[in-house]
C-alpha cells in the first residue's frame, strides 16, 4: 500500500501503489496505462480525482503542445498526464499540511505560481515569470496542473494547497469541475472593474466561459448583460444564466444589436470570449469611450487592430490568462449561494476509461456538447453502493 515517509494518510482513506492514467503519446495521440502514485512535498496534498470535465485549452494541449511545457519543451511522449479542470477529495497530506483534512471535497485552480517572483507576489501567480521552471536545476517550484506538471485525466494527482477550494457538501462532482472555468470569468470581470453594479456588459461568444461570464457578471450586478452567439440553444442557456438580452449574430449584426439594446453609446464593459477573427474590433465599437474590453480568448492567426479607435476613445483593453487573484474561491462562493447555476453547461459525461470519446464530444461539439465531464472509477462504484 501506498506509504510513503513524511506523508499524512489514514486507514480510513486506502490508497493503492498504483493508479490508472492516460499520458500523451504522439500529438493527438493517448494512452490509458498504469502509473505510480505522486508523493506530495511540503505545502502539498494528494487528491483523489472523482471528476475532471474537459476544456478547450486541454484540446490545443492534446494535438497542437503549447501552451503546456513540460521539462522545457513540448509535451509529446513524456509520459505525462494532460487535463486541469478537476474536483476530488483530499487523500494524504505532505509534511506540514494543516490546512486541509483527508476527506475534505476539494476543487482546484490550476496555477501555483512560484510564489517568489513579482507577479506571484502581487497574486497574479498565473502571469508567473518562472512558468514551467519546475525541473532540474531550474527547479522554482512553479506549478500548472495540466500544463507544466502532471494533471487530470487520471485518479490521483498532487495539488499545493493554494491551488484548494473546499467545495460545497450540495454541490455536485460534476458542477465542482466547472469552479475553475467562473473562476476565469470571474478573474477577467474583477481586473475590468470588479464593482460592476449597474455597469453594462457584453459577452461575446456563449462557449463555457463566456456562459459562466454572463452568470458572474449578474451576480456582480451588471446591468444589462448582454450575449452574443450564433447558436441559439446557446444564447438560450445564456438567458436562464441571466442575461437580459440575446443577440443572434447571424440574424443581427452584433454592433448594431448592442447600440439598439443601449442607445448609442456603447457597453461599459466587453468581455471577449469569441475567439473570432474580428472580436477586438468589433468589441471595440461595441464599447463606449472609456470602456474596458477584456480578452478572455484570441484567434490563432495574427489580425489587424484598428489602434487608433483604441487611443482616441482612451479604451482599455486587457488580456487575461486563466484565473489569478483567487478568483476562483470568489466563484466557489458564488456558486455555493447558488447565484447562477453553473449545472446547466454541463451536457455529457463519461467514464475516464472512455476518455477519448468524451474527447470526441467536446472537441466536435457532438450532440451540442458544452462541457464534457469525466467520472473517475472509484466514484462511479461509490455512486452504484450507494443507490444498491
Ligand atoms: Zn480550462
Ligand atoms: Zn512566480
């Protein structure tokens, strides 16, 4: 059994020597396997994944390698682990660790950061100047599930305890997985202004985190949210996540939309989660003079900006990356006062055995899939004793 010097377990909470995993082979390519159990170090824990959902990000990782970085380089045939979106229970503690207890329900963001450098130190530890040094003699400690170290599709990994969020006891697994992605909304909506209250906002593109973005945004108050999309089932879950207009961009152009719904003038605030070659233009006639645009996606060629509109109306843009300042706890929160309902962007899960074809489902949008969860072994059996 699993016992490693220094580290905290209980018989209460058996662990094997030996887990299943997939790692990434060839680009597009993975293996389900075996793999040894981590052991975590100072300020450390090991969690037992009961649920990882799959995001966009982990699909750029699987075929195409950045942004993920593993010993320095692309993360093809290192037999690591991709994915970061996940929840789990809290296993065994590293040396030290007080701060959670095994058992504890946990979800998790994915950056440690360093924790030395000048970002880190003013809690933007997912701007991090030491990303992916966490090897060798480079070794600075920083650490991204899923992006330069182990992550998620597997049944256990190490999490330093800053990356930890307790999750609600009514909360499900499946919901717990989608904390990280309102955590990202809720990081690009609070470096924008944060006191949103009675400020409008335009969301651009109804995939997971602009969804999320709507639901943030209400509950920090905005109005009027506003989405724009081209799926309508979308645009429609985007209402019952409270936005209080819907643009269909095929049916409306989104700038002439968004200057019907607010007069003229222009939104407060943009956030752009489109990904779409025209979104920084676009949103930045969609915002009033002053406002502040903020990228919370980007298209992968390169595109011309019309910069002198960005100066002659002092607009701000910002580009965000993931989900710093503990944003993530602050969505937690929100989600546990259950101020929008995160559930409903959840459309299809899996076993991880299956995982390829969740992967499958995410990366087509098969059967209008949104977010795809992946359900860990050890919590499926829990879930069939339970209902015996
Ligand atoms: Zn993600
Ligand atoms: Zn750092």
């Amino acid at each position: 059994m699993y016992a490693p010097p220094g580290v905290k377990i209980s018989k209460n909470f058996p662990i094997p020597d030996m887990q299943k995993a997939w790692v990434l082979g060839d680009p597009g390519q993975l293996i389900y396997k075996e793999k040894a159990i981590p052991v975590p170090g100072k300020a450390e824990v090991l969690v037992r994944i009961d649920a990882v959902a799959i995001c966009a990000t982990d699909l750029e990782v699987i075929y195409h390698g950045p942004p993920a970085l593993i010993e320095g380089g692309l993360p093809f045939n290192k037999n690591w682990t991709p994915g970061h979106e996940y929840m789990g229970t809290v296993a065994a503690l590293g040396p030290g660790v007080d701060e959670f207890a095994i058992g504890d329900r946990v979800t998790v963001e994915i950056h440690a950061g360093c924790g030395q450098c000048k970002r880190c130190r003013e809690g933007m530890y997912t701007s991090c100047h030491n990303y992916g040094m966490n090897y060798g003699d480079v070794n600075k400690g920083h650490r991204a599930n899923g992006f330069t170290t182990e992550g998620g599709f597997c049944e256990y990994a190490i999490n330093n305890i800053n990356t930890m969020v307790k999750v609600a006891d009514d909360m499900s697994d499946e919901e717990a997985t989608l904390v990280v992605t309102a955590g990202t909304a809720m990081y690009g909506l609070t470096e924008l202004g944060g006191l949103l209250a009675g400020e409008s906002v335009v969301v651009t593109g109804p995939g997971p985190i602009g969804l999320l973005g709507v639901g943030v945004a209400k509950a920090l108050g905005a109005n009027p949210v506003i989405l724009t999309g081209t799926r309508d089932n979308r645009l429609e879950i985007g209402k019952k996540l409270g936005a209080d207009h819907v643009i269909n961009v095929r049916n409306e152009e989104a700038v002439a939309g968004v200057k019907r719904i607010l007069g003229g003038k222009g939104a407060d605030y943009v956030l752009e989660c489109s990904a779409a070659t025209n979104a920084l233009n676009e949103a930045m006639l969609m915002v009033n003079r002053g406002g502040k645009i903020c990228l919370a996606a980007f298209p992968h060629e390169k595109v011309p900006v019309d910069v002198a509109n960005i100066v002659r109306n002092n607009i701000y843009v910002y580009g965000i990356r993931g989900e710093g300042k503990s944003a993530t706890h602050r969505a937690q929160a929100f989600m546990e006062q259950k101020r929008f309902d995160a559930k409903l962007i959840h459309t299809h899960t899996f076993e991880l055995k299956d995982l390829p074809e969740a992967i499958r489902y995410a990366k087509d949008r098969i059967d209008d899939a949104i977010k795809v969860v992946v359900k860990m072994p050890s919590a499926v059996a829990a879930k069939k004793m339970a209902a015996e």
